[in-house]
C-alpha cells in the first residue's frame, strides 16, 4: 500500500503545496535521469507478502494490531483491513542463492507472523481471496484504524460519489455494490520487484508486461469470492473494480480506473509513467514532504522524492516503476502485481523465479518486445490469463497463437533457465524452482484448478460454507506443513483434492449463524402475479414458501403453501369468470425477517415463538436469502450425527 504516514483529509491549501512538491519531484527526477545519476548496472530483486489472518473456524480474523505488537518484526506492517498483514523483505543481490535466501526468509517473517498470530487465537493463510470470506467481512468496522486507510476511503468514495460497483462473470456471476473500499482486502499477492537501471527501463519495463500474462497463467490461485466461481485469477477483475473512483456517468469518457495494466508501450522510460499518472489521476493522499529535492541536488544528495513516492502509492498499475534510495544512491524498480499470495511459499518462488528468469532471459533474445507484438495482445493474454489460467490461449510473437502451457513448456521456461544461469544463480535452486513451475504445467493443476477441481469433488456434500472451509482448511494444513518441514513442503500440484471435515468443533462453527448455511439460490413472485404462477413454482422446485418482491427488489411478503391451501379450501381459486386471485391476496404481509448475522439459535427461537415456517434473510431491504423449518431440520440432523459419531 505504500506510505503510512501521510496527511488526513487536506484542505485546497495543502493539496496545492503538495501539487506543487510533486511538480518539484519530477523536475528532480528528470535532473537525475539527465546526470545519470540512477543506480546502474545493478541487479536486485524483493518481495511483499501479503497474508490473510484467520480464526479456528478460518474465517477472517481481525487482530492485525495485536500480532503486529507481539510479533514486534520491523518487516511486518498493517493493511488495509484488520484481518490481513503485509511483509517487506530484504532486498538481494540478483545471483547465486538469492532465490533460496529469499523463500528461507519468507519461511521466517511468515512464520513469526503466524506464531504471534497463535497467541491470540488466529493463524495466517496465504491465498489470493480467502474462500471463507463473506460480504459481512467488509464493513468499515474492519478497516484497519490507521489514518491513511480512512482518508483513502473517504477520498476514493468522494471521487467515485457513491458505491463501488462490482460486476464478474465466470462460472458464477457476482454483481454487487460496496459502501467501502475493503472488497480491495479481499486480495492478497506476492509483489516481486526487480531493480533496474534508467536507460534500460522502457525495453525491460516492456518486456514485464509481456510475461506476465504466461507467468500469471501458471499462476493462478484466487478462483472464489463470496461463494462464487470466477475467474482463475479474479483478484485481478475485483482490484479492478474495488477502487474505480470513475463516477458512473463519467465511464463512458475514456476516464482510466486506477488499477490498469496500461495502453501501449512505453517509448521513453519510468518519467514517462510517472508524468502520465500525474496528469491522469487527481492528488487524492498527501503528506509532508521536507526539504525541497533540488536542495538535496545540491548537495550532490540523492533526494527522498515522497511526494512522487506516496502519488504512485494511490496508481495500481498491475506492472508499477518504483523510485527509491538505499545506501544514499537513487534507484529504479519495476514492482509486479499480478501474482496471488500461496497457495505455498514454494510455489510463490518458484513463480517469483519464473518471472526473474523470463525477464534476464528474453532481454537478450526479445530487446524490442514492442517491435516483436502488438500492446494490444500483451493486454489481451493479461486478462486471458487472469479469465482462464493454462486453459488461456495466449498470442505471441511472430503472429502466433499458442495454448498457455505449450508456449511455457516449448519456449518461455527454457528461455527463463537460461535467464537465471545467465545472472548466476545456483543450478539447483534453478532446477528445484522451475521443475515446480514446470510440473505444475504438465499436471495442469494450478492453486486455481486445485480448488475448483476440490469443489467438484465435494458436490452435493454439506453446505457452500463447509465446502470453502474445507478447501481453507486443507490449504492451512499444507502450508503448515511446508513450515514444519524447514521449506521442504508439497507444492499445489501435487495436492489430491480437499475433503469436507467432520470434526464435531468445525462443524459447530460452520452453523453458527443463518448467513453460513441460508438458501441463497432463490425464486421470487410479485404481489400482482397470479396465484396460480406462486403455486406452479412451489410445485416445480419442491419448496413450501416463495418470498413476494415489489418492482424495487424490496421484500414485501412470503406466500407459504398453507395459505394456498387455505385459497382452495374456500374455493376462491375456481374459475367462475371473474378475474383471478393475485399474490397480494394470499401473502403474509410484512413478514418476520432476520439479517444473515443472526445466530442459529436465534432463529429457532423466532421461528418457534412466532409460529412461522420460514424466515427471509435481509440485509438492508435487500432479499439475500430465506430459512425454513427443512433447513433448520438438516442443520440439527447434520450436528447430532456428527455428535454420536464422536461420542
């Protein structure tokens, strides 16, 4: 997320000083570039994790702030929402065992992270989107109590002026509009960065966005949000759309979002960039920036440039350059965005090294990727591979069209061998990180394709809510794994498909409220349908009670099949020529409704009291779901089986 520190909600005054200190920022900058006084011939790479805190029920769990206190590790940090974490690790020296350092220390900072986190009742998992996450995860309760998130909440939904609309097709289909910006928390990645020098960024910063597609594809790991089955990769169509600060009317008018993966080449290098997000996107973070940077110039200092720094920290470029200054000399780097966090730290590197590879590698064969292909197609693999994983058909060069896995396989993991015995690293860290990279291909079995394929297998068996923790629960289960065994883990492709679990406990925590196991799936009739319509539905999906919508979505009503039975009983429902009973004249108006938060047990006791066989489940006026008699009667059988199971 880029700096903390910054300002709470600025004034016109401060916003144009913080202007003017960003305009004074590029003019240093272009100084720099001008005196070539840009790190050079230097390669580095690092890396940020991204890490989900969960509870014993591995569902969100909010303590971000007590881990951080008692991990007390420098290279831990807050993010946006209470249940997630952020690591920066050391930079390295590009060569010899730096990929082997780089996942010994992931192994440590994550494994401090989850030993402090078991202190307060919570462990860390690493995956793109934590399947066990719901909507009511993401109220604003859950933003992380620090000003910057709450100033860049109150700042995006000023520029959008009004919600956040997500719209994702795949398997399923989500629509849904947001209040907050925390659908953005629903993301974890693993950032990789890669140093590089000033005159060679517009050919190598090219070159990233071409691989990232084929890397991304084998890759993919974030295939469920809330509930639904989406893209292989649908943190990049939900990153998209969580911070689309474009109002609604304005969408039309060639408005950016700001997470975009850009519209061409870049012909001059990372000021082009920055200019360009400058002009494009309004100030909406700012922060006190300290001695202007031409003083440091003088002195013959490498400048802070924190104006620029915390500008680009709001522009989510999925490809982003980077300015910074370690041991007092300036540098460049290029920060990758699109890898998920997990589903191992194994796999994470071997990604990481896949990436590192391709980008040594085709420096040499590919120098002018911009002469070799159309932006347009590199745009086009980007989101392909987000949509479909190895299952993506990716354009390359020469005017070909490849399936992902023969264009990884046949041409980009040798190109990527040859990279990083190019740059000296270790041959067996080559071969144990790309052999990862390259039987997960073969197999066809991506963290993505592994929880979809786990999801198919459990069909028919327990609820949605079981399914999503199961699969959190084996993917918990196998990254401890990895951790107790020094690193030496299984990586994804190797996983056979998660099982539902049985456990008395688990099962307990799975019922505990009517959002974990409601019908959600649900057909509605209007007060002015015929009855005959509400009773032909009863028939055809086997169900005893239909909730009753206005023209506005808005819950009017239930119609239950007793009242239809009482309708016949008075023989109202005969045709004598008069005009057919409606809806409106046998539903329960203004019925007894409950939220998804509400516990189980309440619901029962409602149900009992007010004599009732179903109750729909609101949120706001909005109809998200219904409870019956039948469900609650499954819950109980599913509960005292496992209970006599275990006794």
């Amino acid at each position: 997320m880029g700096e903390h520190h910054v300002s709470e909600r600025a004034n016109e005054e401060q916003l144009q000083a913080f202007m003017r200190a960003l305009l004074d920022d590029v003019a240093a900058l272009e100084r720099l570039l001008e005196e070539d006084r840009i790190e050079s011939g230097v390669r580095r790479i690092g890396a940020e994790q991204e890490m989900f805190l969960v509870d014993r029920a591995l569902r969100p769990a909010p303590v971000a702030l007590e881990v951080l206190e008692r991990a007390a590790d420098g290279r831990l940090t807050t993010e946006l929402a209470r249940f997630n974490l952020e690591a920066n690790l050391t930079p390295l020296p590009f060569g010899g065992g730096c990929l082997r350092r780089l996942e010994a220390e992931l192994a440590d900072v994550v494994g401090r992270a989850a030993e402090a986190a078991r202190a307060v009742g919570a462990d860390v998992l690493l995956a793109g989107i934590l399947p066990t996450l719901r909507a009511g995860d993401l109220r604003l309760e859950s933003l992380t109590p620090v000003p910057r998130y709450h100033e860049l909440n109150r700042a995006l939904r000023e520029l959008r002026q009004g919600d956040f609309r997500v719209s994702i097709h795949g398997l399923d289909e989500l629509e849904m509009t947001h209040d907050n910006i925390l659908l953005e928390s629903c993301n974890t990645s693993f950032q990789v960065h890669l140093q590089v020098g000033a005159r060679e960024f517009a050919p190598l910063y090219n070159l990233a966005q071409a691989v990232t597609a084929p890397v991304l594809a084998a890759a993919v790991n974030s295939p469920l949000l809330l509930g639904q089955r989406l893209w292989h990769e649908t943190r990049i169509a939900l990153f998209e759309t969580s911070v689309d600060t474009r109002p609604s009317d304005r969408e039309g008018r060639q408005h950016k979002p700001r997470v975009h993966f850009g519209d061409g080449w870049v012909r001059e290098g990372a000021l082009e960039i920055f200019r360009e997000d400058i002009a494009r996107f309004r100030v909406i973070m700012t922060a006190e920036t300290g001695e202007p940077p031409l003083a440091a110039l003088a002195r013959g200092e490498a400048p802070d440039l924190r104006a620029l720094r915390v500008h680009n920290g709001t522009v989510y470029r999925w490809n982003r350059p980077c300015y910074g200054v370690a041991d007092g000399v300036a540098h460049l780097r290029i920060e990758s965005r699109a890898l998920p966090a997990g589903p191992t730290l194994l796999d994470e590197v071997a990604n990481a090294a896949f990436f590192f590879g391709l980008m040594s590698g085709l420096a040499e064969r590919l120098p002018r990727i911009d002469l070799e292909m159309p932006f347009e197609d590199a745009k086009a693999n980007f989101f392909a591979a987000a949509r479909h994983g190895l299952k993506a058909q990716l354009a390359w060069t020469g005017g070909r069209s490849l399936p992902a896995p023969e264009l990884i396989l046949t041409e980009l993991l040798p190109a990527a061998r040859e990279g990083l015995a190019a740059a000296g690293i270790d041959a067996a860290d080559i071969d144990r990180y790309l052999g990862v990279v390259e039987e997960r291909v073969r197999r066809g079995q991506t963290g993505a394709q592994w929880a979809l394929g786990s999801l198919a297998a459990m069909a028919g068996q327990g609820t949605p809510e079981l399914q999503c923790r199961a699969l959190s629960a084996a993917m918990l289960a196998r990254q401890q794994e990895e951790s107790e065994s020094g690193g030496a883990g299984r990586p994804v492709h190797t996983w056979e498909p998660a099982a539902l679990e049985a456990d008395l406990d688990l099962l307990r925590d799975s019922y505990r409220t009517v959002g974990q196991f409601m019908s959600t799936d649900l057909f509605t009739v209007r007060p002015t349908d015929i009855v005959d319509f509400a009773a032909s539905v009863m028939d055809w999906r086997h169900v005893r009670h239909v909730p009753v919508e206005d023209e506005r979505g808005r819950l009017v009503g239930v119609v239950s099949h007793r009242a239809l039975l009482r309708l016949v009983a008075r023989g109202a429902a005969a045709s004598n020529g008069s005009a057919p009973p409606t809806v409106a004249s046998v539903m329960h108006a203004d019925p007894v409704t409950i939220t998804p938060e509400t516990p189980t047990l309440e619901a029962m006791r409602i149900m009992r009291e007010q004599r009732v066989g179903c109750l729909p489940v609101v949120a706001g006026e909005r109809l998200v779901g219904i409870v019956t008699e039948r469900d609650l009667l499954e819950v109980s059988a599913t509960l005292l089986e496992a209970f006599l199971r275990e006794a």
